[in-house]
C-alpha cells in the first residue's frame, strides 16, 4: 500500500469515527489559533502529578498523552512550550510526572531493574484510566461550564527520551487504547521485541544526541524504535541540534551547565521548538483529526530545519 492509498484508507476510518472532532486547518509550523488553558491535578488526587494544556474553546479535542525524559522523572513543565503550541492546535494534551522532580535518579543505569520499568507501566495505565474518567469534568470545573470533551477514543501516546521506555512497555502491554504514538527522541534499554501490532509512528533523532556527552546511545535510540515497529512509520534525524533543545530555556540552560547532553551553541531554540510542535501537530492532525498533513512531515522543502535522515515505510 502506497503513501497516498494509505493516507486514503486512515482517513477514511478517521473520517468514520471523527466526525465532530476538532479539526485544524492551518499550517501546523505556525502558531494554532486557540488559546489554551492549563489546568493542574495533584499526585495525591490522580494517580500521578498531571499537567494539562487544553484549548479554552468548547469543543471535542483529540487527546495526546505524554511523559517526560528519564522515565518521565524530567518535569511536564519543562516542555510547556512545545505542549502548549501542539495543545492550540486542537489538542487536549495530558501530560504526567512519574514522581516529583526532587526524587529524580542522577542517573538511568544500564542495568535497571525491568520490574521498575514495570512498576512505571501499571502507574501509567492507572493515571490514563482516570484521566478517562475524570478529566472531563475537572475541565468543566476549571472553565466554570461544560461541553469541552477529551475525546479518549481519539488518542495518541508521545514521550521523550528515556520516558519512551515505560511508553513502549504500555503499548506491549495494551495497544488498543492508542491510535498513533510519537516518539521524540526516544530510548529505551527494554524495548527488545518487535511489535506485532499496527499503530502509525513517528519517530525523530537529533545529531548532537549520540555525541559526547551523549544522551542517546547508539543502537537504543530513534532509529532501534523504528526498526522494531511495524508500518506505517516515519523516522528522521535533524541535523545541528541536540537532546535538550526541546526543553523549557530553565531546564535547557541547567542541562546545558551540567553538560549533560551535546548541545549547539549557535541553536535557534525558538525556531526549532516551533518544528517539533508543528511536526507533531502535523503527524497527529492526520493520525487522530482524520486531516491529511503528511506533506509537512515527509515533503522535507516543507520543514523549517535540514535533515541528516528521513526514512518511511508507508506500504502495509
């Protein structure tokens, strides 16, 4: 199945189950049109600390849920940025700390135990079953009136970095609750089995990220992802850019200190945080909307940065 029958036949199944769903019409690099709110839930109400950026405007929203690096102990806060320009798209984003910020791990052993990464997993499908439930009418109590509707059987599951780990073991686990998954950078030491279910991905690298002082290692990162997934499936690498850029400029500028990840000096960090919104505006607008915008993903004349790699595997 080529590109265009393949576009073809998911929008069409979109189309069959979409209909009512908010659905973006602009160039998904520039800024969306809806203001977005935020709205906060304790850990000690959910299951996890829960940061949610949705559009102010009644309506039915397509729903992403994501985690942080590190295994999601990297702060939803850190990412605000990117969240909230994918949120005024027509996106209610769910995004979830595993624990608070001050218990972070210094570091992400290679030998960690895969029944903590298990542990993470049950929490994680704890929090999405009662964001299904709940989030809703916390929505309607924050805007003081109902009608803004999560729609959860529009879904799609984004992480970053190592916070793909647990993502991808949720998938293993049950793949039925996801439409589309999008992996920002991602790595993983457990993803070791091929899936064997078809759900459309996206996948992106940056260059500086298997460099020293690596992030990424070679092998574990973006591209083990898409060999292990099944098509449709999109990967690309983005030349002259690191690890931490998509980061909030505090969390930017404290991996930049540590030196924890190779970064550019010379970044536009503007700029690129604006091509990993409207990338993922792009996938997810064609993957949960049922609107085709994957010219802005693989037509690479299109893109506001240069490309080392762009690889797909749309014939299923």
């Amino acid at each position: 199945m080529d590109r265009l029958m393949w576009v073809l036949v998911l929008t069409t199944l979109m189309w069959t189950t979409a209909q009512g769903i908010y659905v973006d019409n602009g160039n998904p690099y520039d800024n969306g049109t809806l203001e977005v709110m935020t709205l906060t839930i304790s850990q000690h109400d959910a299951p996890l600390l829960t940061k949610v950026y949705y559009p102010k405007k009644i309506d039915t929203y397509a729903v992403l849920f994501f985690t942080g690096g590190l295994l999601g102990y990297i702060p939803v806060e850190s990412y605000s940025i990117v969240l909230k320009a994918i949120a005024s798209h027509g996106f209610v984003v769910v995004g979830v700390d595993y624990l608070p910020f001050s218990t972070v791990p210094s570091t992400y052993e290679r030998d960690r135990d895969q029944r903590k990464v298990g542990d993470q997993t049950k929490k994680y499908l704890e929090e999405l079953q009662w964001v299904t439930q709940h989030l809703e009418e916390r929505i309607a109590r924050q805007l003081n009136q109902t009608g803004l509707v999560p729609a959860f059987d529009h879904l799609g599951i984004s992480c970053h970095s190592a916070g793909c780990d647990p993502i991808a073991d949720m998938t293993f686990q049950n793949h039925t609750f996801s439409k589309a998954a999008l992996f920002l950078e991602p790595f993983s030491y457990h993803f070791k089995t091929p899936v064997t279910f078809r759900m459309p991905a996206l996948m992106y690298g940056t260059e500086l990220s298997t460099q020293k002082p690596e992030c990424i290692y070679v092998g574990e990162g973006y591209n083990h992802f898409y060999d292990f997934w099944q098509c449709p499936k999109i990967v690309m690498n983005v030349k002259s850019h690191g690890h931490c850029e998509i980061l909030d400029p505090p969390t930017f500028e404290a991996c930049k200190r540590a030196k924890a990840c190779k970064i550019n000096p010379d970044s536009d960090l503007i700029k690129y945080r604006s091509f990993v919104q409207g990338l993922s505006a792009a996938f997810l607008t064609t993957t949960l909307q049922g609107r085709d915008k994957l010219q802005y993903v693989t037509n690479t004349t299109l893109l506001p940065v240069e490309l080392l790699e762009l690889k797909t595997d749309l014939d299923c």
